[in-house]
C-alpha cells in the first residue's frame, strides 16, 4: 500500500469540515483549496498563498514545483489586481491554471487557491523503499544507510551541499536556538545527513553515492564557480567516479557503476 503522509494548518474548518491542509500520496502534494486573511482580494490573496507555502515547504517543496493552480473567486473581476503577485511567487516555473467564479464558504473571501505539486524527489523515494519493505515477508528489513557527515559551520555547509551540489534541505534540527544543527539534505534518492554535534562524526570519511548521470552532473559542476575543487571523472574497473572533498575534509564519491557485482 502506498504511504500517505497528511498535513494540517490548524486552522478553524479543518477539524469542523473533516480535511487537512495538504496529502502527500503517489509522487504528488496536493494542497486543499486555501483561503486567506485580508481586506480586500489581494492582502487574502497573499495571505493564501503564505499558507500554501508553509504546507510545501514542510516536505520541502515550493512553489517552484508546483504543477496545477485553480483559483476561485465570488467575481472574476477582482482577479486581475492579483496577477503580478502570482507572476512574482511562481516566477520561471510557472504552472497550468484554471480561474472559476464561484461562491465561497463565507462572503468575506474574494479568492480561494488550490495546488498541485511534485513532492521532493527524496518523499518519493522513501515511499518506493517503504513500499518495497512492506512487500517482503522477512521478519526483519533493513533500510538503505544514511551517512551522518560531521560539519563545523552552516554557511559553509551551505554553499557545498546546497548551492554547488545542488541537494535541499528537507528538515533541521536545534534543541535550542544556539546549540549545534543537524540537518537531513536531499537530491533525487541520496539522503545525507549533516551534523554540527560533536561525536556524530569524525571528520575526513567517505560516502560512496551511487548514481546515474555522472557526465551531466560533472558538466554541472563545472559550470559553477566554488573554489578550491575542480573535479575530474575517472575511469576505475567498476565504472565512472568522482570525488570531492568538502570544506570539512570529508569525502563524497559519486559513481557510475557500469559493472556488477564488483566494487573498490
């Protein structure tokens, strides 16, 4: 069966109606049909979507992974005040949209909003290997390892994993607002976890990530400008790989493995 993970916002119609503010299920986020607080159609425009945001980004999406908007509204008249502030939060990665006049729940909300997305390759995954775990009629089932990487500084952190690798962060972590951060970051399957908190790790390990794409993902690389690293593929009798060192002496070996059963 597939896992469905359900969001809530608190707000006041959801215990009464019997929803939730968004449902992850089948590679999707589906976000319910939101309303806003406001004056007038734009101030609840923005409002909605600060809500809609906050439901994406609790499984660490956005608005750029957004596939379907439709929107509905008392009169269509009041749509066109909110048209640039749609084309600011959607940007480059605009969606398919559908606009319906229509009643509300309550007179007092001009606009309603409702969104499709993709959930984050990393929610996907984790539903393919729950899926293939609760297949399987072995009493005990492991789940793929998730390296711990040992870190000393967020902003650095940051510009490697984030920005030149191009992993999101799914959730962080403090048990107060000054002590260390762990935080789980994510691209397309490959989950790392990275911690600030002494004895999680020692610096300078090794993950060895496999993956598919090495070519494309070294050309990306290259087109970014981080220094100190200029990466070179090599050849190795198991495939293609790549090794690049963080700013804390870890490693990260990313391979294509064109050989079974074999490794280094």
């Amino acid at each position: 069966m597939a896992r469905i993970r359900r969001i809530s916002s608190g707000g006041e119609f959801e215990a009464k109606v019997g929803y939730c503010r968004a449902v992850v299920a089948g590679g999707f986020v589906h976000v319910a049909g939101t309303v806003g607080q406001g004056e007038d159609v734009l101030s609840q425009c923005q409002s909605a979507l600060d809500i809609i945001g906050k439901a994406l980004a609790e499984v660490g999406g956005s608005f750029a992974d957004v596939v379907r908007v439709n929107y509905y509204l008392p009169d269509a008249s009041e749509f066109a005040p909110c048209w640039p502030l749609l084309a600011e939060t959607f940007g480059a990665n605009p969606p398919a949209a559908t606009m319906i006049e229509t009643g509300l729940i309550d007179p007092k909300y001009r606009i309603e909003i409702e969104v499709t997305a993709l959930a984050p390759r990393s929610v996907v995954a984790g539903d393919r290997v729950a899926a293939r775990i609760a297949a399987t009629d072995e009493p005990v089932a492991l789940h793929p390892a998730i390296p711990i990487i040992r870190c000393f500084d967020g902003g650095k952190a940051q510009d490697f994993y984030l920005d030149y690798l191009g992993f999101c962060v799914d959730w962080e972590h403090r048990h107060a607002p000054d002590l260390p951060l762990y935080q789980q970051v994510s691209r397309s399957g490959c989950l790392l976890h990275l911690s600030e908190h002494h004895g999680d790790a020692a610096p300078g390990g090794r993950s060895f990530i496999p993956m598919l794409g090495l070519g494309a993902f070294h050309a990306e690389l290259q087109a970014k400008t981080y220094p100190n690293l200029n990466p070179e593929i090599e050849t190795v009798p198991w495939g293609l790989q790549m090794t690049l060192t963080d700013p804390f002496g870890n490693r990260l070996t990313f391979c294509e493995q064109t050989v079974q059963d074999t490794g280094p």
